[in-house]
C-alpha cells in the first residue's frame, strides 16, 4: 500500500480487525522493521529507523493498551518523556515546565501529583497522549485512544484531537468507534488485509460500496456517520 499524510491533518486509518492498522503504525514509528517498501518523513527515508531515533526526529505514538509507569506520578510519567523527546532539556525545571504544557493541554494538570495508577482509564488514555505530546512531535499516530471510552469521554478526547491539530501537530488516527473518525477526520484510508481498499473524505467514504462491503459483508447499506 501506498499513501501520503497531508500536514496538519488528521488522517484517519480504519478497516476490520486484522487488517493491518496497528502493523501499519509500527512499521511508521521503528517498533516493527518493514521487510520491503520505503517510508519517508518530511522528504527524508526514515525506513527501518529505530524509534528512539524517530522521537527524536518528531514521530511519537500511543498505543492501544495503556501502559503508564503506574507508580509515578501523572507529572513524572510527562516529565520522563520530555527528557527523551525531540527537544530534550537538562533542567528539571524545564522539563517540569514542558510536561505542565501537555497536562494542561489534555486536561489533567489539576492531577499531577496522582499516581497513574489510581486513574481511571478515560485519564490515562489523555495521560498517554500527554507524554506522546511531551517528546514534542510533528507527527503523532493514536491507535484506539478512544478504546473502551464512554460517550461523554470520547467527545472529550474529540475536542482534544481538534485542540492538537489547532497547533500544528499532524495526526495519524486508528480507530473502531465510526461516528468519532467521520466526525473528526479530514481524510480516512481504508485497509482490508493489509492493503489500501480506500481513500477519500469522510463522505466519499461513507458512500464507497467496497467500504460498505468490507465493513458489512455486503454492498447494501452504508459505513456508518456521525
């Protein structure tokens, strides 16, 4: 499959379990080493980079399953990831500063002295976002950040999606809850065993009979909307 990410756009990926969306993002950040084809960030071959070296260069993610340091507090968890980050600093101070930042930005700077793992699992979803954000990124990829979330949680981390691409932060999104990826994306890409079914916007989307089909096992019907 072939595909480009639009800067400053939030590029949905979805397609049916075992696609190939979580396999996808770690191919992109250096978790997994592509046995073929090139990867290319910012016009330079980032293929098979290690993703130490990809933070470093503005690629950070979240994962599905969250796992924060849980004997941490919220702010060390932040704090830690600043000093691995594309613009790591020395000072405490400084580092303290930065993690404030993205706490403030996801909504959970009036928790900071709370360990990670006394929070509910709306939270340390935000607070794995946080310390993606704290490694200072260009491009983030969020694998199922709204996984498992009540509805009110998921307008929330709607908002806070909106509020990072309101930076200039690119967002690469993977997720199941359909009414949250037509409602916020500004292009989707379809994958079906591997390969690119799709492209479009979220209403060429919806109205692809190969998407309807992929999703429902027949041509009738629709991709559900927002």
């Amino acid at each position: 499959m072939s595909f480009d990410v639009p800067e400053k756009q939030i590029c949905g990926f979805i397609g049916p379990n075992g696609a190939g969306k979580t396999t996808l993002f770690s191919l992109i950040t250096g978790a997994i080493r592509p046995s073929s084809g090139k990867i290319h960030f910012r016009g330079n071959d980032v293929t098979g980079m290690d993703s130490a070296r990809l933070v470093k260069k503005g690629v950070a993610r979240t994962h599905q399953i969250v796992r924060p340091f849980r004997q941490l507090t919220v702010l060390e968890n932040v704090q830690l990831a600043v000093h691995y980050g594309r613009r790591a600093v020395l000072r405490a101070a400084a580092a303290r500063e930065h993690a404030m930042e993205s706490l403030k930005l996801v909504g959970l700077d009036h928790k900071v002295n709370r360990l990670a793992a006394v929070l509910s699992l709306g939270e340390q979803k935000r607070l794995e976002v946080a310390r993606a954000l704290a490694t200072a990124p260009e491009l983030i990829l969020l694998d199922e950040i709204c996984g498992g979330l009540t509805a009110s949680e998921t307008r929330a981390m709607m908002g806070l999606l909106q509020r990072i691409r309101e930076t200039g932060t690119t967002i690469m999104y993977v997720e199941h809850d359909m009414k949250a990826i037509m409602t916020i994306c500004d292009r989707i890409t379809v994958l079906n065993f591997g390969q690119k079914l799709a492209e479009g916007t979220p209403a060429e989307i919806q109205n692809n009979p190969a998407v309807v089909e992929a999703y429902l096992g027949t041509s009738e019907g629709s991709v559900p909307s927002a």
